[in-house]
C-alpha cells in the first residue's frame, strides 16, 4: 500500500441482508467508525441489495462509511425492466458502483464492452466504479492468468480513468467464497501488472493514485498480509463483512 492512495474495504453484501441489516450490521459498524478517537487510516464502504440503499444511507450517514451499489445499467434512463440507472444510485447517496463482478459476469453473460459502458454510466452519474477483474482457476492453471485479467482491465475500463472515479478489484474467480486466496506473490504480481496495464493507458501518474483491490475470501486472519502488499490498495470482500466484528477486523489490519 502506497502513501498517496487511502486504504479502501468495501463489502460487497451480494444478494444477503435485509431489514435486520440496516441497524444491525450498517448500523453497528457506523457507530464503531463514529466511536473512534482517531482518524481511521482506511476508507470503508458498504454494498447492499439495491432496496435497502436509502435505509443504509441513513444508518452510516456522518459516520464517514460510503455506499455502494452493486451494478447499474450502461444506459441513462429507458426501458430496461429490473435495472436501475446509475443517476439514481448517485441520487439515494452511493459514491460507489461494483461492476463486473465475476457473479454478474457469469450469471448475467456480461462482457466487457457491457461492463464498460456500466462504469462509463456509473462516472457520469459522479460515482466511481469498482471494476471487477479475475481468473478463473482453468486460466490460471494454463498460465494464461496474467492475460486474461489484463485483457478485462483493458476491455472493461473505460477511457479517461482517475484516482477518483476508478478503482479496479481483482478477484480470482477461484478465490471467491471458496476460502481460498491468492499467495501474497501472485497477488502482488496481478496487482503490478494491471497498475503496468493503467499506467500503459492513462500515464503513470494516475495509475498511481488508482486504488486496486484484492477480492477472494479476505478475513480477519489474512487481511494485513495481503493489505500490505505495495500494490494491494484495499479489499473487496464478500462473506466477512456481513459479520461486524470480522469486516471491522479486516479495516483495523489497514489502519
Ligand atoms: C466477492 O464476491 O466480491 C468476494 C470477494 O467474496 P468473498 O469475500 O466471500 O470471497
């Protein structure tokens, strides 16, 4: 982790939590950011299902936590039944929309160009988008890691990246609820190979302030191994932070 980019640990809640949630679990860790004495030394954000944002966003607010969605549509507005625009998101208090997550990737069909047009919707609505890249273990085991998630960083990252409305979370499909993580090496090397990608792209100053992510099965007991390393930025975490006292485990091994 560099000096000039703020530790980021978003919690991607995934299609878990309800109304319990909304006190119980946004609630709880806004009063245990509110109760610090200090600066944290870490960004934290929280993404729920798309019904319970307005609620979350009154459960953290002034607590200094940000919101997060979980997917947007790439268009403005129109007739797309069941999607729901990133003006919106932006609307009800998100700062953060995830998109192409590997589950959405998977169970939805989305390609990059569609992926891409997601985080180009998501940035004009004001937001930043956390771009999701990964492996799947086949790729992996043929070597063709480092291509494959190059080639999404390359596909899905729309032109004119900033620190502030960029960050990109690389999560080996592999790693995701399985338990499971990549070894502080090959994270390292992912991680410098799509600030290399960025920097290729947009200069090698805003790849510097790009915050990169490691995302598969980070907790309590392998975050600040991993949050340590000079490329990894933050977390994307899926299974512990919906328990309070792990996803605020995960934010004290960053600050
Ligand atoms: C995720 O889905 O973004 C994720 C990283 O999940 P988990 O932490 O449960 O592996």
């Amino acid at each position: 982790m560099s000096q000039e980019r703020t530790t980021l640990i978003a919690g991607n809640w995934k299609m878990n939590g309800g109304l319990d949630e909304v006190d119980g679990l946004a609630g709880d860790l806004a009063g245990r950011m509110t109760g610090l004495t200090a600066a944290p030394g870490f960004e934290m954000a929280v993404c729920p299902p798309f019904p319970l944002l307005p609620m979350v966003a009154s459960a953290i607010e002034e607590s200094g936590i940000a919101l997060g969605a979980q997917d947007c549509h790439g268009n403005e507005k129109g007739a797309h039944t069941g999607d729901v625009s990133a003006k919106l998101l932006a609307q009800v208090g998100c700062a953060y929309v995830i998109v192409g997550h590997s589950e959405r990737r998977t169970d939805h069909g989305e390609t990059d160009e569609q992926v891409r047009a997601k985080a180009e919707a998501a940035q004009a609505a004001g937001m930043a988008a956390i771009v999701c890249v990964g492996e799947t273990e086949a790729e992996r085991d043929a070597g063709r890691a480092t291509e494959v998630v190059v080639g999404q960083v390359v596909g899905s990252v729309p032109e004119g990246a900033t620190a502030e409305n960029l960050v990109v979370a690389y999560e080996p499909v592999w790693a995701i609820g399985t338990g499971k993580t990549a070894t502080p090496q090959d994270a390292q090397d992912m991680h410098a190979a799509i600030r290399a990608s960025l920097a290729d792209r947009f200069g090698g100053d805003t790849a510097a302030g790009i915050r990169i992510l490691y995302g598969g099965s980070m907790k309590p007991g392998n975050a600040a191994e991993l949050l340590a390393l000079a490329d990894v930025d933050g977390g994307l975490i899926g299974g512990a932070s919906l328990v309070a006292d792990d996803f605020w485990a995960i934010g004290q091994a960053a600050g």
